[in-house]
C-alpha cells in the first residue's frame, strides 16, 4: 500500500505513489494543496484499482505528547540492540576495535 499525503510536482507524486498515479488525475496529492485538504493522503489499496482519499483525524500537540509519554517505555536505542546482540553471540563491535573482549569482528558477509 502506498501512501501519499499533498505533492507539488507529478514527479513527487510518482515517486510516492508510482507511474499509476498518472492515470488516476482526479485522486492525484498535486490536488491537496488547499488548507481544506490538510490531513488528507491518497493511498493506494492492494486488491483494489486506482487510489482512495483518506483523512486522518486532528490530534492535538496535548495528546500527542501524552501518548508518546505514555507508550515511551516501548522504544529502544537500536545500538543497545546491537551491542546486546554481539554481546550474545561472543563478538566485538566493529567500531570499537580491540575492546575488552578482543579484536573487532566483522558480521557482514565476505
């Protein structure tokens, strides 16, 4: 599923979208560029021909921020993730060099 929100060039819309777009004018994001249409994607749907505008509900800056408070606990720093990985598995972060438990070792494939 594709999804686009208000474009300023066909081009920019393609590149979202892809070449299909050209053929749906009237469902074309160059065509949201009105304030009437803030909130407002066209998205392509798997299954179903051409695109569909939606509109997405107004949050306000208030419960935005009270939800990212709240669901805060559920990110992580993915070079924690990385270090806990090489930790695992008994290597060595490649950018750390000779780091206490030996030389650098390299997981990309040869």
């Amino acid at each position: 599923m594709g999804l686009s929100f208000a474009q300023k060039t066909v081009e920019a819309a393609v590149a979202a979208l892809g070449d299909d777009i050209r053929n749906w004018p009237d469902a074309s994001p160059v065509t949201l560029q009105d304030p009437a249409y803030v909130g407002v994607a066209v998205v392509a749907m798997q299954g179903r021909p051409g695109f569909t505008r939606i509109r997405t509900p107004y949050v306000s800056d208030a419960d935005a921020a009270r939800i990212a408070e709240a669901t805060s606990h559920l990110i992580t720093d993915p070079a924690l993730c990385l270090d806990a990985l090489l930790d695992a598995t008994g290597h060595t972060n490649p950018g750390d060099d000779d780091g206490p438990d030996g030389p650098a070792v390299s997981l990309s494939k040869p």
